[in-house]
C-alpha cells in the first residue's frame, strides 16, 4: 500500500485518520503537509512496527532537528527495513547530522539519504560521512543539494567515496565548492572503487580550470551515465574538456545537462561531434547558452546523423530565431529517436513554427513532447499547429504558455483537442488572455475528454 499526501494541513483527527493506515503501508509521502517533531513521535512508532515501511519522503516539514531524533529511534530498531529517507528542507542543522550517523552506520537497509536544503554544514556533512564509512552502511545515493558545504569537505566525502564502491549517485549542487576542491573530487572519484552513475556539480562555482579533472572522471567511470554542471561558467573551453573524457570510448555518458554555461555557437562543434558519436546519449540540456542559429544548424546537422540516439534535447532561452527553424525541421523529419523538444523562449515567431509543424508531421517524427512557451507565436501559427496535434499521434503534451494566442487561436487549438485523432493529453496555457466565452470552451472540453489536462 501507498500514502501519497501533498501539501495538506494534518488536523489531530485527520493524522490520527491516517496513522492507522501507516501501519500497513510500503511507501509513506508526507511532503508541504506542515508536520513538526511531534508527528515525527508517531512517525518514530509506525517505523518500528511496520517492518514492510521501505520509503519515507518528509519534505518541506519544519521537522527540526528534535524531529529526527524520534524519528531516528525509530529507524534504529532491528525491526526497521527502510531503505529511502527523504528529509529535504526539514530545517535541519549539524545537530541532526550526529543521529543520522548512527543511522548509516546501523542500518545497512538504508540506500538513499536526501537531505539537500538543510543547514548541515562542513562539520555536519563530515560527520555523516563517518557514518558511510562504516562497514555496515551500504548507501548508493547521497543527495547534499544547498548544504552550505565548503571546500574543506572534500577530503572527508573523498575518504567516504574510496570506502564505499555502492556508492552510485553524488549530489553536491549549489555548495560554494570552487575549482580548487571539485579537482580533488574529482581525484578522488577516479582513485575510487565506487562505481559513480550520477554527479551533480550545478552551481558550485566551477570554471573551465577544473574541466579536465571532470574529463578524467568521465573517461575513468564507465559507469558514469549522468553528469550535470549546470550553472557553472566553464564556458566553450571547459566544454571541449568535457567532450574529450566523453568521447573516450569508456565513456557511457547518457545524460548532460549544461544549462547557463557560457557556451556560444563555438561549442556546438564539440556537441555536434558528440551528438552523432555517442550512441549512449540520450538527454541533453542546453538551456540559456548562447548557441544562436548557427550554433543550433549545427546541432540539428548531428541529429540526422544515423549514430545518433538522442531523445531529449533542451535549447530553450538559446537566442534562437526563424532563422534556423528550416534546420530543426529537417531534423525532426530525419531523427526517429527525438521524443522531447523544448525550444521554448526563442524569438522563433509564426513563420519558425509553420516550419517545425513540417518537420513534425514527417512520418518519421516520433515527437511526444513540445515545447514552445514564449516564442512570439500568434493566433496566425494555430491551424497548422492544430494539424500537426490532430494528425501527429504520438505528441502528448504542448506548452504554448506566454504566447499572444488570443481567442482565435486558442479556439483552433480546441478545434483540434475535440478530434478523435488528436492525442494530446497535457496543453500547457500559462499566462495567455481568452475570453470568458473561451474559458467556458475549455472547461467544457476538458470535461468531455477527462484524459486531456489543460494547464493555465
């Protein structure tokens, strides 16, 4: 059994309405739900007589550290078999970080520990560790997204790494680490026995100085499926580095997000040449870079490369015009595998669009998600958008938010929902002004097609 509960106040009858369904449940989801450390009491009793418990998600509740004390007493029990713990933004602090050592080192059930936006601290975090390396502990995810951490955390998570190879997945986004301590992370990851299928480094101040340690860890962990350094100004340099570690025939990077990197249209050479090289990459994120139309002609260039297997491609907010609509739609009609596009927050206009719909009503187009959110479109793109959502089945969702649709084009894009054919399931409208006579249109026909979501 499941309890999956978001972002409800727990009256004392309603908690106690569900304490009794806990009893019998496998995973418990209490997120936003404004829980304190008295719920975590009871929470401490149901861990220890519900041997089946295995996930326990309490995010976004003002637990505070006495709350992870009970809840702790709990999990300390030989009768606990938990195996994922979900505290982020518990309004933790370093005092917490000493129960949960013992915690690691007890619990050997215990695989995934998320504790990102909480006050832990250097000191806090070198006190886990202590705990990951115990013998006993066999944790395989580590999640320590803003953690306030410094540089001096490294050579403890370092001796953590080289005492534990189930450790698979690392996360250290923004913590003010800097280039000096993500080298010596990255020294110690390729020294280590773990073997690594996720990194996250976003926004932990890195520049293209410490590239080539993370191109190392690339071409040193064939494991390593998953690396984002999103938010990070490694700029066109540091993104060459990259692409030699993953180039590196061990390399089996499959997904890469590098968002607001300072990356121009000089990088897309480098991406290309990745793009239709590595048969293993399948997601790729490109958002806020400055790749412009001749960066993205490239991309698209790589896209109709036969080798290439990507499925997800994020270029949204990339200084994108019309201009390079032509190329994005001969890809679309070429690549079979590209399932979503998000090309939203590009100047791409009407007449980019009518040009996308080509690509995308190609019998080779296998696009299931698209997005166009704050591309200068007008109710004069929505009839061909509108045939490309009835006659294109495998598209299920569309955002078209922040586009000047008006009525006109908001009712062609209705037109097309109410089709048999069309099987949309999610449209995405935010801020776009209809008419009251619309808005009745659009209830209407989200109660005739339940399966159809709109989003406004």
């Amino acid at each position: 059994m499941e309890l999956d509960i978001q972002c409800e106040e727990m009256s004392p009858s309603r908690w106690a309405e569900l304490l009794t369904t806990m009893k019998s449940c496998k995973t418990i989801r209490l997120d936003d739900c404004n829980l304190s450390s008295t719920n975590c009491e009871d929470l401490s009793s149901i861990i220890n007589t519900n041997p089946s418990l295995t996930e326990l998600k309490l995010n976004n509740n003002e637990l505070g550290d006495e709350g992870v004390e009970y809840l702790c007493k709990g999990l300390l029990t030989p009768s606990c078999s938990l195996q994922k713990l979900w505290l982020q933004n518990c309004n933790l602090t370093s005092a917490s970080c000493e129960t949960l050592r013992s915690v690691l080192s007890a619990q050997p059930s215990l695989t995934e520990l998320h504790v990102g936006d909480n006050r832990l601290g250097t000191a806090g975090v070198k006190v886990l560790c202590q705990g990951i390396m115990n013998p006993s502990c066999k944790l395989q995810k580590l999640q320590l997204e803003y953690c306030e951490l410094t540089a001096d955390i490294v050579e403890a998570l370092n001796a953590a790494l080289q005492s534990k190879p189930t450790l698979k997945e690392l996360s250290l986004s923004n913590n003010t680490l800097g280039d000096t301590a993500v080298k010596q992370l990255c020294q110690g990851l390729v020294e280590a026995s773990c073997n690594l299928e996720l990194l996250h480094l976003e926004n932990c101040g890195i520049t293209s100085n410490s590239c080539m340690e993370i191109s190392a860890v690339l071409r040193n962990k064939s494991s390593l499926m998953d690396l984002s350094v999103g938010d990070n100004k490694i700029g066109d340099s540091g993104l060459a580095l990259l692409c030699q570690g993953m180039m590196h025939p061990s390399c089996k990077i499959q997904k890469l997000w590098l968002w607001d990197c300072d990356l121009t249209s000089a990088s897309c050479k480098d991406l290309s040449r990745l793009i239709s090289t590595k048969e293993t990459l399948t997601e790729i994120s490109l958002i806020d870079n400055n790749l412009r139309d001749s960066g993205m002609e490239m991309l698209c260039q790589a896209l109709k490369d036969p080798k290439s297997k990507l499925q997800e491609l994020w270029v949204r907010e990339c200084g994108l015009t019309t201009a390079c609509c032509k190329a994005v739609s001969s890809a679309l009609s070429t690549n079979k595998h590209l399932k979503v596009l998000h090309i939203g927050e590009n100047k791409l206009g009407d007449a980019g669009v009518e040009l996308l719909c080509e690509g995308l009503m190609h019998p080779n187009c296998n696009i299931q998600s698209l997005w166009l959110g704050n591309c200068d479109l007008t109710a004069g793109c929505c009839a061909t958008l509108a045939t490309a959502m009835a006659t294109k089945q495998c598209l299920t969702e569309l955002d078209l938010s922040y586009n000047p649709l008006d009525d006109e084009g908001i009712r062609k894009i209705c037109e097309a929902l109410r089709k048999p054919s069309c099987n949309v399931q999610q449209l995405i409208l935010y801020d776009i002004l209809w008419s009251s006579e619309v808005d009745d249109e659009l209830r209407a026909l989200e109660e005739s097609k339940p399966e159809v979501k709109i989003i406004s």
